[in-house]
C-alpha cells in the first residue's frame, strides 16, 4: 500500500500523531494508500509555515512577475504530469478516466491566466476634491488564505482557488476532502519542484470533522475560500464571522435544465443526460431538475429515456465509460436514500432505481442512471441536492411558470435553457435566479468566465478577473501635500 506524507513548510511529514487513515478506490472498494491525518497541532505547524511564508523576503519580496513566472513553472509541470494526476484522481474518486484527462490537460490553463494577471494588479490615483492632498489607492494580498475543498474534481475546485491567491501574493494552507487527499499530495510536489518558497503552499490532509473548524478559526488566517456542501459552508461562514474574516463560498446546487417546445430536442436530450449523469451526479452543477414544456414533454421524456439507457456503466479507469462510481460509501447510501424518498412522494420511476448490478460495476459503489416522471416542485427530490445520478422532470405550461419553478429552491448555481428562440433565450438569461446561464448548452466553463452562486448556493467568484479580488485588499493612502 502506497504511504503519503502531507506538506507543511517545504518537506513532507507525517501527522505530529503519527496518525493516518486508508483511502479507498471506489471501483474496487480497496484501499489503496495511506494518508496522514492531521491534528490540530499539525494546522497550528501549517498555518504557521504560511504565515512566516508570507512575510519572508523570498515571497514578499519578490516582483509580481516573479509571482506569475513561478506560477508558470508550475503550470508547465502540470502539464507535463496531467495524465499520471488523472489516473490518480480516478483511482482515488472513481471520476472518469477520459474526464479527469480533460480536465488535467485544460486545468495548467487557470495558472497561465492568474499568472499573467499577476502583475497586472493595479492601484488608482482619485481626484480627491480638496486642494492639497493627493490620494492613491494600493492592492495587497490578505495573508494566509485556508482552501478547503471537496471530493469532486478535487485538483480542479483547489486550482479555482490557488491560482488567483498564489497571483495575488497570498500564501496557501490547503485541505483537500479525506475523501481525495492522494492527488492534492502528489500534486503538492509539483509545487515544491516549480521552486516555490517553503511554505507558500501547505496540504494539510485530514478529516474536516476534526480539524476544520481549528483551521478556520485560526488567528492566523486572513481568508477563508471554500467549496463543499451547503450546511458545512453555513458553519463556515458562522466561524469566519466572528473574527471578521472574508470568506468565498461555492456551495451547492439544485439546477434546472429547462427544456421548451422550440428546442432542438435531439440537442437537449443529450444536453440534459450528460447534466446529470456527468460525473454519476456527482457535481455541483448537475442539471438534476429538467423543465420540460407539457406539449413536447412525453416524446422528450420517451427520448431521454431511450438515450439515457445507452450510457455504458463500469470502470471508471476505461477511456470508454460514461457512468462510473459513487465516491463514497456514504455517499451511496445517501443517493440510494433519495430514490426511496421520490418513489414515497409519489414521483414515477422511468429509469433506474438501484444499486447497479451490472457486472462491469463489480463490488463498486454504483447506482443506475435514474429518471422520476411527474415530479412536483415542492417534492423533496426536486428541492434537495442528491449529488448522484438521478434527475426530477417537472413538466410546465407556461415560459413564467418555468421561471417560478426553476428559481423556486435554496439555491442559485445554474441552469440550462434549450431555446431556439433568441429573445426567449435573452428573456431567461436575465430572470433565472443563478450564477452561471447555459443556452443550449450545459457544463461549460472557462478559467475566463466567473464561477459563482446566488442565494444559498454561495458567495464570491471564483475563474476570469473578478476571482483575483476575492485574494486581495485594497488600502487607501492620504498624501497631505
Ligand atoms: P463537505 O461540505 O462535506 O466537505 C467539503 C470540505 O469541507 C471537505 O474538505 C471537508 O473535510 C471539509 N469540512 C467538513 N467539515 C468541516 C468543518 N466543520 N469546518 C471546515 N471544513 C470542514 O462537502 P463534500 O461532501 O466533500 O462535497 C460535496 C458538496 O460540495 C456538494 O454539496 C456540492 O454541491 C459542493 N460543491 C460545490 C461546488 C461549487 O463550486 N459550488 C463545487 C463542487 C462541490
């Protein structure tokens, strides 16, 4: 069994403990390595490390662009190492070889892009309007940022945070989900090899039960960038409050995918089966609400269905699966729970249902591609994130009543509108309740285009220039002359 270390400081150590906890394949149910876990005194050692990183002359003191030329080195290294990255993603989290291969190659992109912004942090001069005193403004980094991430696209959701801060001059303690600590560590290495200063970027591996709250509170840290399920946000958030401290917050989502009678349907079809079965669900952004207008809504649903059946389920390290494993066994469960719940509410069952048995899926963490008909709006199934592969289709009458349907829960993260209609499209794209818009199609994003969520689904952006603001702060500097 392979044994990591966690990075703290410039060197690779164990738990102050000696403490450690398995990682497990999804696939395969094994575990395959071992992974420190960190005590609170190990968090006091990392923060520690970022902090005296931070004012060392070997960051501090360096140009801005010496800041995007190391962070260059770093994303030339990615590159150099997506493939091997990507197969430990999936041997980790059970995320698709082919995706995970597709995200690693694009994701040195988002270095590239804070890098070269790096030295593009400018101040302002204002015209104050009194005579004698010259006012200019200046940005500064926060400090020490603490990134805490989840389980999916666990390198992806850490590059939306360590790119702008390592751009902005901020230093880094990081703590990747227990779930997914195997990738972050290796790619932690690379951080060390691009010659980043001791302490500039810390992992610190471990369960967030136990050492989260530790990490957030900490009187250290100045910045707190978080992506994970809502409730564990709202904690997140209480904490940082009572010291003041800023936070981003990428929650969770209940996002629709709103099919009308003017769609290509082939197009939305295929749009609103990879929304949701991306990923086996598994993705903040899943598409887990299609609207589908009523006059077209039982020939989409007899073609979603048919399409959906042909997804190929089973290991995810083949090149040529579309639906692989849940990450977690709790995570399982919990998918398995939701299904029981809809079939309760009423919802009908279309598609799916179990716990998949097919034998590519082994002893693997697998539930089918599932589809519920005739889902009402207010069912639990169409307002709670079920993070796994299983959509509610809500029929609708009118372009306002999808409006009110799909911006009718907690969340706001995103949604798809299939139109072929350009003043339909325009309409929706302004009263839809979410960060990200798709029309007629779903899942894109761009180290260009902010990420982000409205209402319970989050605060802050994260990827194109608004991100690198959440790292810095601006000071205002009074000359009396
Ligand atoms: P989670 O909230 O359980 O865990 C997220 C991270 O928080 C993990 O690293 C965990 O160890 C840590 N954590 C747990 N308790 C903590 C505490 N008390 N204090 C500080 N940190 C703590 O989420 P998860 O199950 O790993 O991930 C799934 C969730 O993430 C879903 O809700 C999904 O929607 C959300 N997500 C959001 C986005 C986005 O960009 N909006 C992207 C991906 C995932």
């Amino acid at each position: 069994m392979k044994s990591y270390k966690m990075l703290i400081g410039g060197a690779f150590v164990a738990a102050a403990s000696g403490a450690t906890f398995e990682t497990e394949n999804p696939f395969t149910g094994a575990a395959w390595a071992t992974i420190p876990r960190a005590g609170k005194e190990d968090v006091d050692r990392a923060v520690k490390a970022a902090a005296d990183a931070f004012r060392a002359p070997s960051w501090s003191g360096i140009s801005a662009s010496q800041r995007g030329a190391l962070i260059r080195r770093f994303a030339d290294l990615l590159a150099a190492n997506a493939d091997r990255l990507a197969e430990i993603e999936t041997r980790d989290n059970g995320k698709l070889i082919a995706e995970m291969r597709g995200q690693l190659r694009y994701m040195p992109q988002w270095y590239h892009y804070f890098a070269g912004l790096a030295d593009k942090v400018e101040g302002r001069v204002i015209p104050i309007d009194k005579p004698g005193v010259f006012n200019f403004t200046r940005e500064e980094p926060l400090g020490v940022v603490a990134a805490i991430t989840p389980w999916n696209s666990p390198l992806m959701l850490a590059t939306w945070k360590l790119a702008p801060a390592l751009a902005a001059g901020n230093t880094i303690v990081w703590k990747p989900s227990e779930y997914s600590s195997a990738s972050a560590l290796e790619f932690g290495a690379l951080f060390e090899e691009a010659g980043f200063p001791p302490g500039v970027v810390n992992i610190l591996t471990g369960f967030g039960s136990e050492i989260g709250e530790h990490l957030v509170s900490h009187p250290l840290v100045d910045k707190i960038a978080f992506t994970g399920g809502d409730r564990t946000g709202q904690g997140v958030y209480e904490l940082a409050a009572r010291q003041i401290k800023p936070v981003t917050l990428e929650l969770g989502g209940k996002s629709a995918n709103i099919v009308f009678a003017d769609a290509v349907l082939d197009d939305a079809v295929k749009g609103v089966v990879s929304g949701i079965f991306a990923a086996s669900g598994q993705t903040c952004i899943a598409g887990s609400r299609a609207l589908v207008h009523r006059s077209i809504y039982p020939a989409f649903i007899k073609a979603l269905v048919a399409f959906a059946k042909t997804a190929k389920i089973g290991d995810p390290a083949d090149p040529s699966t579309q639906v692989g494993p849940i990450t977690t066994r709790p995570q399982l469960d919990k998918v398995l729970s939701y299904i029981e719940i809809a079939k309760g509410e009423g919802a009908t069952l279309a598609l799916g249902g179990r716990r998949a048995t097919d034998p590519a899926c082994g002893e693997g963490w697998f539930v089918e591609p599932t589809i519920f008909t005739d889902v009402a709006p207010g069912m639990r199934i169409a307002q709670e994130e079920v993070f796994g592969p299983v959509l509610a289709i809500i029929p609708f009458d009118s372009d306002e009543e999808a409006i009110e349907i799909a911006n009718g829960t907690i969340y706001g993260l995103a949604a798809g509108v299939w139109t072929q209609s350009i003043a339909r499209a325009l309409t929706m794209s302004e009263k839809l309740k979410a960060g990200t818009v798709w029309i007629n199609t779903y899942r894109a994003v761009s180290y260009m285009s902010p990420f982000g969520g409205f209402k319970r689904s989050g605060i802050g952006r994260e990827s194109g220039l608004s991100a690198i603001r959440e790292y810095l702060q601006e000071k205002s500097v009074w000359i009396d002359i």
